[in-house]
C-alpha cells in the first residue's frame, strides 16, 4: 500500500497536481490558470526584477479536480478511485514566444502574493500590465541568494484560488560597488570581480573596482588608496 502511494505522489508531483510548481511555470487551479515567474531572467541579487502572475481560464480539459487540493502529506483512502487523467502527451504546447490575450482583468487589488525568502516573507504591491490582460507584476528586488516561494490567493468571482510556486532560484552575481555600499557593505569590504582592483576614492571615500592598469594610475596621481 505504501508504495502504491509513492507512486500515485510521484505521478500527482510530476502532473501539477500538488499545489506547488518549479520554476517560470503554472497551475490549474480549479476554473482558472495561474502562471508565475520572474520579469527578467535569471534573477540577481541587488538588481531590480519583479514576480509576475498571469491568469487565465483553464483549458476545459484541464480544469482541476479535488486532487490539486493535495499535500504532500496527504494520501488517498484505500479503496478509493486512483485513477488520474494525463494530460494528453501529443498536444502541441504553445509558442514560447506566444502572448496570451484571454486573461482576466481587474484583480491586481484582489490578489495576494508574497515571496518568502530564508523565512523573510515580502508581500507584494501588484499592477496590471497596460497591454496584457490579466498579467499582474509585482515590483522585487532580491537582497540575498536562495530559492524563494512565491504565494498566491485571491478569490475571482467568489471561487479561492490559492498556491505556491517556486520561480527560479536567484544567484548571487555581482552588485556593483555603488550598490553594495547602499546596501550597508562597508567600502573596504567592497568585492570586486575577480580582474579588478578594489580601492577608496579619496574625494568621497567610497570604493570603486578599476583595472590594475587604471589602479596604478589613479594611486600615482593621488586620486585613490589601497584599503588597508
């Protein structure tokens, strides 16, 4: 019995049953669509990106049942009926450029989503795109790598809708020198990329990343130090 229901768990994650999806994706959520992602990828700490969900109604053969209400620690009764219908694997998905205009409008004040971060939940301020009916953007800026979740609830003509998803994770890159210190970095503890040379500026005392070539200038001119 326990593996029949590892197996029907596995089946049910791989389907989008469970209310949790992986990266830029989306769910069925009873009558309606939900797809959400990051505005601009890869996400980056310290660069300004946004979380957007667009909704729509669902294809009529993929309008969701009692089973997208599972958890993963929820298990079908023995006895009951295990049977689950896949999705059709011939069916030819959508261009990846291709924009849908069937969304639903007039739900940015309606809806709310958070990301949740390292246990550091931000919730989001939506508006609805000028051109795209029912894509809904979210303003975020990432403070720290990690892989977010991102919640959404709403209702849409009294039904709940209600999941989570979990966009792509977002990397560390690297902030310019500016940008770091904004965000509390001290200047000596400023990182460069890995070619370039970290020193003050003497006017501001503030750091800057500059080629070995342009440091040595700058230090025989006496418009910039070393840290020490």
């Amino acid at each position: 019995m326990q593996q029949k229901i590892a197996i029907l768990t596995v089946i049910a994650l791989s389907f989008g049953l469970i209310g949790s999806a992986y990266a830029h994706t989306h769910q069925v959520i009873g009558k309606y669509e939900v797809e959400v992602g990051w505005k601009n990828e890869p996400p980056v700490v310290g660069k300004e990106n946004a979380i957007t969900v667009m909704i729509t109604p669902a294809p009529t053969n993929e309008t969701s049942s009692a089973h997208d209400n599972m958890t993963n620690d929820q298990t079908m009764p023995e006895g009951a009926n295990q049977t689950m219908n896949m999705p059709d694997q011939n069916a030819a998905e959508p261009a990846e450029e291709e924009v849908r205009t069937d969304g639903i409008p007039g739900l940015a004040s309606s809806l709310e989503v958070t990301v949740t971060l390292d246990g550091k939940k931000t919730s989001l301020e939506l508006v609805e795109d000028d051109t795209i009916p029912g894509l809904y953007i979210g303003m975020y800026t990432p403070t720290q790598a990690g892989s977010p979740t991102v919640h959404v609830f709403g209702k849409i003509n009294g039904d709940v809708i209600e999941a989570s998803f979990h966009p792509e994770e977002i990397t560390e890159g690297t902030m310019t020198p500016m940008q770091q210190q904004n965000n509390g970095v001290e200047p000596k503890s400023v990182t460069c990329p890995e070619n370039l040379i970290l020193l003050g500026k003497k006017t501001t005392n503030t750091a800057i990343c500059v080629t070995q070539k342009t440091a040595d200038v700058l230090v025989a001119r006496d418009w910039a130090f070393h840290f020490e």
